[in-house]
C-alpha cells in the first residue's frame, strides 16, 4: 500500500492533548476533518498508529489536532516527530487539470518537436503557480513553470508530459 504525507508534528499545544503540525497537505479542511483517520509513523515503529481526528484548528502557521482518545500532553508527547499520512484509497479524485504530486513527479517532460528534456523530480509551490524541477541526462535542472502557455498535455497514464519550450525557458 502506498501512503501520502500530509503533516509532521512538531511539537504538543497546551496540556489538552492537542498537537502541532505543519500541514503538508493541499487538502486541510478534508484531511483534518473531524472524524478523519489518519496513519501516524513514527521513525521508532514498523507499523503506523491509526488515529482519528477530534478536532481541528488554524493557530499561526499551525494546524492545531486532536485525536480521539488522547486527551492529554502526556498522551501526545511521544506523537512528535510523527508523520502523518493517507493511504492511496483515502485519496479523493480530483478535477480537469489537478494532479497529485505523486503522479507528476518522475514523468518524463518532452518539448512539442518530441525532444526529450528531462524527469522531474521535485514541485516547487511559488504561491502564483507551481514550477517542477526537471533533471536532464546531463547538464543543470531545469525549471518548468506549470502554466497553461507552457504545458500542453499530461499524460499520467504513460508518464509523458508535453510542453512548449518557449523562448529562453531551458537556458
């Protein structure tokens, strides 16, 4: 089964058992949904803790949880450093031309002359719109801006993303 990160506590929040996290998810108000299961991993643990979400807050650059059944600080403190996670069937399906980073990262960019530019291996969130990182065999990253002038068509299926290289896009 494949799992999805979306947030690492970082540390507790008060004495009530409350938790912060740094979101990691672009989907906030469904993955902590009160009532929501969500998988906690621990670097000292084979198998995730399941826990089940009891409330939900904002609080600065935080999101604030807490999980049914751990109704304490002392409950919570060994949650820290925890990753949270989804499996791939809690994954909702997404509209037109939204895609998961899973799916994009690792697809092969070709330009419309059918040249063969790279793999990309990372997204960058810019707040304007998403650039993606691409590897070439050979030379520096490339940077691609995820916008409608430059990618074409995305073929998730077969991993081939088609983009026009516009003038002074690969220097």
């Amino acid at each position: 089964m494949n799992w999805f990160n979306v947030g690492k506590i970082v540390n507790t929040h008060g004495i009530r058992g409350e938790v912060r996290v740094i979101s990691s998810t672009d989907f906030p108000e469904e993955r902590y949904a009160v009532g929501n299961k969500l998988s906690l991993f621990k670097s000292d643990s084979k198998t995730p803790i399941v826990l089940t979400v009891a409330s939900h807050r904002r609080h600065k650059n935080f999101d604030l949880l807490t999980f049914e059944g751990y109704l304490t600080i002392e409950m919570v403190q060994g949650f820290r450093d925890g990753i949270l996670k989804v499996s791939e069937n809690q994954l909702s399906e997404l509209e037109g031309n939204e895609y998961y980073f899973h799916e994009i990262i690792g697809c092969t960019v070709i330009g419309t002359d059918g040249q063969e530019i790279g793999v990309i291996t990372d997204i960058l969130q810019t707040g304007a719109n998403d650039v993606w990182t691409v590897k070439p065999a050979s030379g520096k990253d490339h940077y691609i801006p995820y916008i409608e002038d430059v990618v074409k068509d995305i073929d998730i299926e077969n991993k081939k993303i088609t983009i026009d290289v516009l003038d002074g896009l690969l220097s």
